[in-house]
C-alpha cells in the first residue's frame, strides 16, 4: 500500500458544524458523524469529557489538504522563534 493509499484521519471541510472532528472521525471509522456527535454531547453531559475530547482533536487532527496539525503548527512556530539566527 503506498502513501496515497493510507487512511488518514483528518478533519473535514463538508459536513462540519464545528471545526469538522466528527465527520473526519465518521469518515476516518465508516460511521455517521451523528453516532459521534451524540456520543461526545453524553460525555459532555455525564462529566464534562466531550469537550475535552473535540478540544483536543481540534488540535491534533489536521485539516484536510494540511499537511500538519494546529498543535504541530504552534510547536514548530515555536521552536523557530528560539533558534538563534546565525
């Protein structure tokens, strides 16, 4: 299987409410987006995990045609400014 084969999970543009980590999600596992809304609106619910969850894949998940994550921008965006410049 060659790189334009693999399953990647990525946060989609069509279909997104939000930031798209559901119906990325949905794709990703063959599912409707809905099954994942509802179940992350019961954690969110029941304790206050679902928003922690759709947080945090916000973050790490990258967007369709993005090569990298919002996390993974801020990192390296981040390590460039404390390299010294020669």
């Amino acid at each position: 299987m060659n790189d334009s084969q693999v399953k990647q999970l990525r946060r989609t543009r069509d279909g997104r409410i939000i930031a798209g980590v559901c119906s990325g999600a949905g794709r990703y596992v063959g599912i409707d987006p809905n099954i994942i809304r509802i179940a992350l609106a019961a954690l969110t619910l029941f304790g206050g995990a679902g928003i922690a969850i759709y947080a945090l894949a916000w973050l790490i998940v990258p967007e369709e045609g993005r090569p990298t994550s919002i996390a993974q921008d801020l990192i390296d965006k981040n390590v460039n400014k404390n390299r010294p410049t020669p």
